[in-house]
C-alpha cells in the first residue's frame, strides 16, 4: 500500500493589487484629486509584494524532492510513526488566514484614504466660497479628522511592518499575532471610515451653498462680459451720430481692471470676490449702456429748454420793466407800509433777468461742447433765477390788486374771516356743553384780533396791508385750532 503525501494547503485569496483594482475610483467630473498619500503608497507596496513561497522555483524544487523523502518516511509511518500533516499543517492554515487579515485591512485602508481625498475636495470647495463660522468649524474638524486617520493608518502599517507572512519558517503563533493585530487594524480603519462619512453627511448644507455659488460664477461672469460689451455698442452708436460721449468712454475704461480680474477666475480672486465683481461690472455696465442710448434724448431735451429759458428770461425781463409804474401808483395811493418792502423789486429782478441770460449763454457753450453734465446744471441754476424773479414781479402787480380790492370793499374780507372764526368755535363745542380752554382761548383772541384790525380801519389814511396781513393770519391761527380738534377726535375713535 503506498501513501501519497496531501498536497501544501494553498486556500486562494485575493490579493491587495486585486482588491485595489476593484476599489472604487474617485468621480472623474471632481476637481483635481491629490495624489494617494506617502502612508498609503508605502501600505500598497507592502500588500501587492507577491508570496516567495509561491514562486515556481519552490514548486519545482517540492516535485523533484517528492519521490525521495516518500521512500524514506513511509516505512516509519506504517511502523507507527507520528500523525502530523505534511508541510507545515496548521501553521499554513493560519498562514493564508493572516495573509486574508492583511488583505482586507489593505482594502479598508485604501477605501479610508479614498474617502478622505473626496471630503478634502469639498472642504476645499466650501473654503473657497464660504468663510462664516460654520465654514470654519467644518475645515478644523476636517483636520481633526486627519489627525485621527493618520493614527489608525500608523497602527496598519506598523501591523504589517511587524510581520512576515512570506516566510519560510512562520511559526503558528507568529501568524495568529499577525492575524490579530492586522483585524484590530482594520476594525480601527472601519471605524474612522463610519466617522468620516458622517462627517461628510453633515457637511450636506455647506457644501450645497458652495456648490450652489459656483454654480453662479460661470453666468455671472458671463453677464459681466455681456453687459461691457452692450455698453461699448451703444457708446459706439452714439458717437456715430456725431455726439460725443467722453464721460461715458471715461467710466467704461475703469471697468477694464476689472474685466481683467474676472477673467484671471477665481481661483486667484475668491469665488465670493468674483462674484461681488461680476455683479458691480454688470450694474455699472448697464447704467453706462442706459445713458449712452438715452443721449441723444438728452441732448434735444437740452436744445428744448434752452429756447424755453430764454423765452422765459426775455418775457420776465419785459415784465420786471412794469413794475416801477406799480410802484408809482401805490406810493401815490397807499401808505409806505403798503409798499415800503417792495422797493428794490424792479432793481434785483433786472439783476437776475441778466444773470440768468448769462448763464444761458454758458449753458448754450457747454451744449455745443456736449458737456451734458456743466450744461444741465447751469440750466438749473438760470431756472432758480428765474422763478425768483417771477415771484418778486408778481408781487408787486398782486399787492396792487389786493391793496384795490379792500379799499373799495373791505367788508368781504371781514366776513371771510368771521366765518372761519364760527365754523371753528361751532367745532369746538360739537357734543360739549362747555368748550376746552385749549381750543377757546385761541379762538377768543383771534376775535379781538379780527376786532383790532377792523377798528384800525377807521383812521384817515387806513394801512389796509396791515389789514390784510392780519385777516390772513387770523385765518390761519384759525385753521391750527380747527386740525388739533380734529386730530384729537381722530385719536380718540
């Protein structure tokens, strides 16, 4: 009877380089992904090490030396020999055990270093739009993280550095320890992994404003561009038609350091940088764009007031000319109270007729030179002169007027202001029985007044403007009265 000896127990299993092929591979339409870290470089070059007990030659050498240790060692075994298995037994069973520890291990902390290099990626992105307190917290625990990662990648590859499993004598013992310290490892690595993707989990709400802002930063670039290059359109349209636009030509060439910032990108400027620039390019743009097309408008509402100004100027100065004869007719009619502070009309409104008919000439200069801006100030400027002048010359004639109208009938003046005196008091007294005395006393001394005006009537020579300024402010005394009641009311339903 012949024994054959078993053959060496040789389980297979994958090796690292395997399970590396079949690691997942970072997304091709991330951004630029970091090269794998020294430690793991330095793991993959210890797992994918191919066995030497493995190689060919060993084979070979087994299959000639077969034969001769058979002859030798069957004797022994039929005479009642010992029953331990053949090559190495138990010891290449915990052999190929720890060999599929390592491998594992080698796969978790590859999968460990895939994921941090991703998470990197979008620390990145939310550091390069965001800077608030959030985004802050998030990059400290990210280096938090690293720390950690760098602890449990140490413990593998110390674990793997600590063991030879392609040795030739590997003792039982020796691949149990290796066994052991390898799955601790990987129990380790498996656990920062969990940390590490619920890290990334939580990062869900920053990363999607990240992503959101660059998302914009294309467009509104983009818009930027669109809006300078609609701009120097009209501009040019605008100087076709022979008006100048120097001011504008002005203010869209400092919009050119700008143009050149966004298209160096933001990676040299800051997303949130870039993106304020963008939108204060595009709104500086458009005001330029909207101002060259509105020009020519512009320029003929020019030319239209100033034909109205001087039409104005020279109807007013015609009628400033009038207003010594209305002054000749109240000294003779009226007393000097009645026409004392109109005496330097005629003088200060020939003044400002002229001031104004020069400004209009530099305002025609400053057309002609297209200087919109100087042109459309100092076409304000002769306005404001103007109605000055209109209000001091009307002044005159309305004095004139009314001075004529209470002397022939004074009577319509008085009654006027009585009854805005008994309209008030009947307000006063609407449901009371008494009035409040912040009503009656002012309404008590507008009667005396009203009284005092129209007793002063009674002289030789009445002053009938006094009169007059009087009755005015009666009635508006009055008027006070008759709004705090009503105010008060208001509140009160």
């Amino acid at each position: 009877m012949t024994a054959t000896p078993a053959e060496p127990y040789t389980p297979f299993v994958p090796s690292a380089q395997q399970l590396q092929s079949r690691a997942p591979r970072p997304a091709t339409d991330r951004a630029t992904v970091p090269a794998p870290s020294p430690a793991a470089a330095q793991a993959h070059r210890r797992a994918s090490r191919p066995p030497r007990w493995r190689s060919a030659a060993r084979d070979g050498a087994v299959l000639l030396v077969l034969p001769l240790v058979a002859g030798l060692v069957l004797p022994a075994a039929f005479a009642g020999g010992g029953t331990r298995r053949w090559f190495g037994g138990r010891a290449e069973g915990q052999r190929a055990e720890a060999q599929a520890a390592k491998d594992a291990a080698a796969a978790a902390f590859y999968e460990l270093d895939t994921a941090q290099r991703d998470l990197r990626i979008s620390i990145e992105t939310i550091t390069a739009v965001d800077d608030s307190p959030g985004a802050r917290r998030a990059a400290d625990g990210f280096e938090a993280l690293g720390r950690r990662i760098d602890e449990v990648s140490h413990q593998y590859i110390n674990a793997v550095d600590a063991h030879d499993l392609d040795r030739d004598d590997l003792e039982a013992s020796a691949a149990s320890r290796a066994r052991a310290e390898l799955t601790a490892a990987k129990t380790e690595l498996d656990r920062v992994k969990q940390e590490l993707d619920r890290f990334a989990q939580g990062l869900g709400p920053l990363l999607g404003t990240a992503e959101t802002q660059l998302a914009r930063l294309a467009p509104a670039v983009e818009r930027a561009r669109q809006g300078l290059l609609a701009a120097s359109n009209a501009l040019d349209a605008v100087r076709g038609s022979g008006l100048k636009a120097d001011d504008l030509a002005a203010r869209l060439a400092a919009l050119a350091p700008e143009l050149t910032k966004l298209n160096q990108g933001a990676g040299q400027h800051g997303v949130r940088e870039t993106l304020e620039r963008a939108d204060r390019v595009v709104r500086e743009a458009e005001a330029v764009r909207a101002e060259a097309e509105r020009l020519p408008e512009r320029a003929a509402e020019i030319d239209h007031r100033l034909v109205s100004l001087r039409t104005r100027a020279e109807a007013l100065g015609t009628r400033a000319e009038q207003v010594p004869q209305v002054l000749s007719e109240l000294r003779r009619r009226f007393v000097a109270a009645c026409w004392q502070d109109l005496q330097q009309v005629p003088d200060q409104a020939a003044r400002d007729v002229e001031q104004a008919q020069l400004k209009l000439r530099e305002a025609r200069a400053a057309r002609d030179a297209q200087r919109w801006p100087d042109a459309t100030s100092l076409l304000s400027t002769v306005r404001a002169l103007l109605n000055h002048t209109d209000e001091a010359v009307s002044a005159a004639g309305d004095r004139l007027r009314r001075l004529n109208a209470v002397q022939k009938d004074s009577q319509q003046e008085i009654d006027r202001t009585r009854f805005a005196i008994r309209d008030a008091q009947r307000l006063a007294m609407a449901g009371r029985s008494t009035p409040d005395p912040r009503h009656a006393r002012p309404l008590d001394e507008s009667v005396a007044r009203l009284d005092r005006a129209i007793t002063a009537l009674e002289g030789r020579h009445p002053d009938y403007w006094h009169f007059l300024t009087e009755t005015e402010a009666v009635r508006q005394a009055v008027g006070r009265v008759v709004d705090q009641i009503r105010k008060e009311r208001g509140a009160g339903a």
